[in-house]
C-alpha cells in the first residue's frame, strides 16, 4: 500500500478517534445527581382547601421525582382568586435555592396566551380588531407578502408564516436556532423573516409557528403607540396587580428567576447552555409564575376585564378558507377543546382553553375551565420526554379543588 495511502488512513483513524472522544467527553461532561431536595411549600389560602393542598403538594413531589425534575410550582384559582400555590424541589441547584411560589420560570410559547390577553383587551377598546389586516396598522411591514393578512389568522397560525426549520430567510434562520443575538425591540425582531416566502396563502393552512405572533404584536405596538412591554404592564400586570408575565432577556434578570436544566430523568441534571429569548417575546420569550398565570386565565371569565364577546371570539377555533375548522382546533392564541374528555372522563366531558410551553430548560402549561371557574398552570425548569410527563399532574390536582367546591363535571350535568 502506498505510503501516501497508509499515512491518510492514519489521520483518518486519528480524526474519527478525536471527534468520538469529544462527543463522549461532551455529553458526559457537567452531569450530577441531584441532590435531596427540601420540603416543599404549600401555601393552602383557606381552610377549606387545606387538605386538598396537602395532597395535591404530594402529587407535584411525585411527579417531580418520578421524572427528574430539579423544580416544579403550581397553583390553581378559583373564581379569580388564588387558592393553592406551592413549589417542590430546587429553582437553582448549585445556589440551593428551594423552588417557591414566588420563583419566576420561561414559560415558552405560554407568551402566545399573554400576547393574546393584551390584543383582547385592545379590541374591546375599539383599537384593534381581529379583522384588521397587517397593511392597515403597518404598512411599511418589511414584507409587502403579509399586508393582506389579518390579525385573526396571525393569532391562529393560519397566515401562511413559516417556522423555525422552515424559514426561507437564510442566514437569519439559522440565528433564530442559535438564539444568542440581543433585540430591544419587537419591531427589529422581524428581521429574521422579513425575508422568508410564505408557506401558503393566508387562511388556507394552519401551521403553528411563532413568527406571526410576533407580527401581531406588532400591530399592536402601531396601533397603540405604546411597545410591548409598556402594553404587557399596562392591559395585564397594573390592573390584575401582578409581578409577572415580564419579558425575558430584558435588562438585569429579576429577581427569583429559576435556573434552568437539561434533565436525564434519572436524578442526573446539568445547567442548560444560556439562551436569548429576545427574538420572540410575544410568542415564547417571557418569565412568570405560576400564581400569576391562573390569575391571568381566570381573569378572562371576569366581563369587565374582556368581554363575552371579544372572549367568545378569541375562544373559537379558527375556520380555514375552505370553512373547515383548523386541524387543531387552535383559536386565538388560546388553545380550545369544546368537550375534553381526558380530565374527568368519557361521562363528563368539559371545555378547557390552554396553552401549554417549551423553552430550552423550561415547560408551562396554563389551562382554565370556563364553566368550572377553575384556572391551574404548572411550571418546571427542565424538559421531560414527553410534555404530559409533567402536565398530566394538572388534572389530578385540578380535581381535588373541584371535588372540595362541588365543581365537576358530573355534579354540574342535570339529573337523569
């Protein structure tokens, strides 16, 4: 065998050998066991669901230890008011900060729920209006492909926009995999976009993506003249008297913001690589509690907040062109299940809006029952395999609070 040959296959054999031993060091690298975690917190508002709180504390700690999950908080609210709130397991690991009621997660493409609450509260104003096309707000938009699209089908992703690995908008597509680039504004975040073709005519397909959030909240941002962030306080925190949602990767990081995890589901969890979320706060990009998230759920019940009309129209799932129902039954920014089956069974079937939410590290699920009362969000700071790893304890504890009011399906349903 030529030397030349021999001397090649040598390097070959090296360079394979590297990059194997770099792939092992790499995914082996940084992992620990978790260490024990402290006592978890409950705060049961009222005697009356005192022992339902103990007991739904109990599931969260399972759930949190079957699945490997560093940190969990939960609450749940009744008629608007706040109930039952705890925290189990750890918000920071290597700082041994307890998880609590009061820490902050990501709650991923839950934001797309709080983007929807402050467009609500604008067409009940009079300011928006689900009709309203892109061009009527913001006619100079970067894409002369989305004027015609209007704000309903930006908010049901059935306005033809692309998502993260189909974006057309070569490079900046590949910066919004990367996520570390800084945006102070939600206008200059369209840039990553601007520039992709659409995947369909608007209203002829649905396909769920985060971009044409994004673009809605834009128009909102015209429409008011205010930025997003002024309109996050103004329409949800000042008048529902909450500390969060606030917008990630904006300015010093507040204060009880959990650290995030990646999670072997064994005990075994390493800090997640550090991303910035600012390119998509309306659609997935803000932090919040879960005290607050039930509080802006059930505020959609209260007619002074949003009214039954506006909610009516914000909770019908979206008709395509061709007057078919969209494939997921997804409304505006809400998710909507007129008969759910799975929370009380085959015999009790009930309406649920929800919105559930990844972000690297971090999972949310906000779910409310219009008809019940009753509004329950769960939050951890890693990933589990599937999402119903760790949303599938909502309904348990959902139902012992309903149990203790009288509030389930089957006690609602008329005598035979």
């Amino acid at each position: 065998m030529p030397s030349i040959v021999k001397t090649g296959m040598k390097l070959l054999a090296g360079l394979v050998l590297i990059i194997a031993s770099w792939v092992l060091i790499s995914t082996q690298w940084g992992w620990k066991a978790m260490p024990d975690a402290p006592a978890v917190t409950v705060d049961s508002l009222s005697p009356q669901f005192e022992t339902a709180g103990i007991v739904a504390a109990e599931r969260l700690e399972a759930m949190r230890v079957r699945f490997g999950v560093p940190g969990v908080t939960a609450a749940v609210a009744i008629d608007g008011e706040l109930v039952w709130s705890a925290g189990a397991g750890w918000a920071n690991v290597e700082a041994q900060t307890p998880a609590t009621p009061d820490t902050l997660f990501r709650i991923g493409s839950t934001s797309k729920a709080m983007t929807a609450t402050v467009i609500a509260r604008l067409v009940d104003q009079g300011v928006l209006d689900p009709d309203d096309t892109v061009g009527a707000h913001f006619p100079d938009a970067p894409n002369e492909d989305w004027l015609e699209i209007e704000l309903d089908q930006l908010l049901s992703h059935t306005a033809g926009f692309p998502g993260y690995e189909n974006n057309s908008d070569w490079p900046d597509a590949y910066e919004t995999l990367r996520m570390k680039r800084q945006y102070d504004q939600v206008e200059d975040s369209l840039e990553l976009v601007d520039d992709a073709r659409l995947l369909s005519e608007p209203g002829e397909a649905y396909y769920y993506t985060s971009f044409d959030v994004v673009l809605a909240a834009v128009m909102a941002e015209r429409a008011t003249g205010e930025n997003y962030a002024s309109l996050l306080d103004r329409k949800i925190r000042t008048p529902l008297d909450l500390a969060t949602p606030v917008r990630a990767n904006a300015g010093p990081t507040p204060e009880h913001v959990a650290q995030f995890y990646q999670s072997r589901g064994n005990g075994q969890i390493r800090p997640r690589g550090a991303v910035n979320v600012s390119q998509r706060w309306p659609s997935g990009g803000l932090y919040a509690r879960s005290i607050d998230l039930v509080q802006v759920a059930s505020a959609w019940l209260d007619d002074d907040y949003i009214s039954e009309a506006t909610r009516e129209r914000f909770w019908t799932p979206m008709r395509l062109n061709s007057g078919e129902v969209n494939e997921e039954g997804y409304a505006l920014g809400w998710r909507v299940n007129p008969q759910s089956i799975s929370r009380f069974g085959e015999e009790a079937p009930v309406r649920i809006v929800h919105h559930g939410g990844v972000s690297r590290g971090a999972m949310s699920w906000l779910i409310l029952y219009p008809e019940l009362g009753i509004a329950a969000a769960v939050n951890i700071n890693t990933e589990t395999d599937e999402f119903s790893d760790f949303s599938s304890v909502e309904p348990e504890i959902t139902r012992l609070f309903a149990e203790v009011v009288g509030r389930t399906p089957e006690n609602a349903r008329p005598p035979d």
